[in-house]
C-alpha cells in the first residue's frame, strides 16, 4: 500500500491542495500494478503480461529521472504515468501480434492449469458473437450496456455518461434485452 | 421496472476477454483514463465507450484505468462538463459518429465501420504497424565487462536508436541515443561499480524516419 507522508510536493508535481499526498515508491508501484495487470489481462495477453509490467515501470523510471533506491513520488502522478506507459505497452504488442507470424496467441496455461483447446476456441467464439452482438445496438444503448458488461452499475454509467439515472437504467435494460435475444437467435444460451 | 436481464457469467468473462479489433483510431490514454474515472465531459465519455465496445486492447485500458481509480483518490466529479468534444480523436470519432447514422437512414441495420472510406488522418494514431525488434544477442548470454556489446535487429531505413540500460533494480547504467546502427557497446567504465554476474536489462526505441516511434520488449544480459 502507499505509504502517507506529508509532503511539499518536492517528488513529481506539486501535490495541490492542503493535507497529506499518498506517496509511492517504484517497487510499490511495479507490486501494484503487476495486481491490476494480473486483474484485467485477457487471454490473448496473459503470456506477455510480465514484460506488460516490466517495460512500464522501467519506462516510468525513465520518465521521473529515477536516480535513488527508495525515493518516493506522489502516488497520482505516479499512477497517472504508469497507467499511460501500461496502455502504450499493450498496444505496442497489439501492434506487434498483428505484424508477427506468431500471431496473438491465448495461453496455453491459465493459473498454472493447462486450456484445453475446444474451451479456448468456445470461449473465443463467444466473446466475438456477443461483442457482435453489441455492435448491433444503437449508439446510447451500446455505451451502456458495454459498460454495464464491464461491471459498472446503473448509477455509476448514468455517472460516467452524463445521464440521469433513469435514463440509464432504460438504455441498459432494453439493450440487455436486446443483446439476449440477439444471442439467443445466435443459439447461444444467455 | 425490474432488474435487467441477467447474463450468465462466462458471457460477461467472454466479452471482457475478447480479442476484437476495430479499423478506427484508438483514443489516446488519458482520454480513457479521464472517461473511466468520471473526470472528462460526458460526450468524450461515450464517444470512448462506443470505442471501447469495439476494441479489446482499449476494453483492457478502461478495466485498468477502473482498478487504478480503485487504488488512488477518487475522481473529483463535480469537474464534469458537457461541452462539446474537442480532441482530434473525438473529432474524428465523431465524423465516424455521423457517417455510421447517415448509413442508418440509408437502410443498414449493421453499422460496420469497414464499410466507411479510410479517413486521412487516421495516420495519426495507428501508424503503420512496426517491424518487431529482436536482440541478436543470444538469451541469458553472459558478457565480459570490456565487450557487453548489444545488437538488435534493424528498424526500418533511415531509423536511429535510443538504447536504455539498466540494472534489476532500475538503476540507469547507461543511455545512448540518436544511434545510427543498431549496435551499441557500453562502456566499461559505466559498469565498473557492478559485482560479477550482474543481470543488466537493456531496452531500444526506434525512431524511424516516418510514423511512430517504438519500444522493443526488455532483454537481459549478465556480467562475467
């Protein structure tokens, strides 16, 4: 966890404001983030997930002019430029998977249990039939329901979106709706 | 109204985990970053998620920018405005926006992005895509400290190098930049403070003479 210390915002930018700015060292922030990249790493990255997090921190070193062990920043700024050099990363590969012969491969082992082929191509063709799916619906219930399927709840999307609760509620309900019928008609099982 | 309609859980794991590509730009980070977190305007807000609708690696930023939000002070989202959209990506999302209703009102009922012509400044954020750099130093080689001498496969013409040198701990060790060769010999000097069997990992930007500049992965050397 990041360590709190009041500070002058003499690592990083200023902290802006009054009161203590969480601060973080970069043997955190690589512990940390290889938590959150462990979190949200599809299949088609987990073999490439630990140089994901490799290459960002060493990036950030450079980025911060890293210079001493145990020097600490402020954890926003941190975090704000891990997330950027994160994303970059991945894309980065993305791009190489689609140039490279060995292309985007999902892993052959999950939690150190080996995926069975049929699942990994079950579970490919579903995604790709409800990401179609999504496709398919209009514009305001496609943001919703996209989001809705990443774990946000009706509020938080009304939120997120700049839309009076009710307003999300009925764009993520009837677009639910819809994608089950959607898949359904596709003959999966909703 | 009740609750939605549920969806059974290895739906919602499928679309997360799905490998989807779209032909449209990408948003830069921080705009998804801003969207996730409730602290951009809400018309960027969905233009991203339409986005992210359509494109795994961006679905795996928004789940990241979400579990770093998780981690850091929240959002301040009184800052919330709904101005018009004012990026060059929204612009051109937005372009892509009103193409896609004009194609409704023509009778389409899947609006498939491929169909619309290539917009020209596309370019700006999905360059061609770049060649991958290899180290052509062979793994987990062990080098002399008067010959760590680090070679990597070419960019394309014309391009120069950086190359980052450092120690498992991230401490620099070296830095060289505007290499016209993809080679570069440390100096030994620079390793004079290193114990033996040292691990070093060594890094190469690209900068090709057009397009995007690129990263190779992190390669590793050790020190007799």
């Amino acid at each position: 966890m990041a360590k709190l210390r009041v500070v002058s915002g003499r690592n990083g930018p200023p902290a802006g404001g009054p009161g203590p700015e969480a601060m973080l060292s970069l043997e955190e922030l690589r512990s940390q983030l290889e938590r959150l990249v462990d979190r949200v790493c599809p299949s088609w990255l987990t073999s490439r997930r630990d140089d994901i997090v490799q290459t960002a921190v060493i990036r950030v070193a450079q980025i911060i002019g890293r210079s001493e062990g145990n020097a600490t920043f402020a954890a926003s700024y941190l975090w704000r430029v891990a997330y950027s050099v994160t994303v970059d990363e991945i894309r980065q590969l993305r791009r190489r998977q689609e140039t490279s012969l060995e292309e985007a491969s999902v892993a052959d082992v999950v939690d150190g249990a080996p995926r069975d082929p049929e699942a990994r191509m079950i579970g490919r063709q579903i995604g790709a039939a409800i990401r179609d799916c999504v496709r398919r619906l209009g514009a305001s219930r496609r943001a919703a329901v996209t989001l809705y399927l990443l774990g946000h709840s009706v509020p938080e999307i009304g939120r997120l979106l700049g839309w009076p609760t009710k307003r999300a509620e009925n764009l993520v309900y009837r677009g639910v709706a819809e994608l089950r019928r959607c898949l359904t008609d596709k003959g999966y099982q909703p | 109204m009740t609750g939605p309609p549920s969806l059974a859980p290895d739906l919602l794991a499928a679309f997360a985990d799905a490998d989807v590509r779209t032909s449209g730009p990408c948003p830069p980070a921080d705009e998804i970053w801003a969207a996730a977190r409730g602290e951009g305007d809400a018309a960027g807000a969905r233009q991203v998620a339409l986005h992210v609708a359509e494109c795994g690696a961006c679905t795996v930023a928004w789940r990241l920018a979400v579990e770093v939000a998780r981690v850091t002070p929240p959002a301040d989202l009184d800052r919330r405005t709904e101005s018009t959209p004012s990026s060059r990506w929204r612009r051109i999302a937005s372009v892509g926006a009103a193409a896609a209703l004009a194609a409704g009102l023509a009778g389409l009922f899947v609006i498939d992005a491929r169909r619309f012509p290539a917009r020209p400044d596309v370019g700006v954020y999905r360059a061609a895509a770049p060649a991958e750099v290899r180290s052509l130093l062979p793994d987990g080689a062990v080098l002399p400290r008067s010959e760590v001498h680090l070679r990597w496969t070419a960019g394309p013409e014309g391009s120069r190098y950086i190359v980052r040198v450092f120690t498992e701990d991230l401490t620099s060790v070296a830095e060289a930049g505007d290499l016209a060769a993809p080679e570069y010999l440390v100096p030994e000097s620079r390793l004079a403070g290193l114990p033996a069997g040292a691990r070093l990992l060594w890094q190469v930007t690209v900068v090709p003479p057009e397009g995007d500049r690129f990263t190779s992965p992190t390669f590793a050397v050790r020190l007799r």
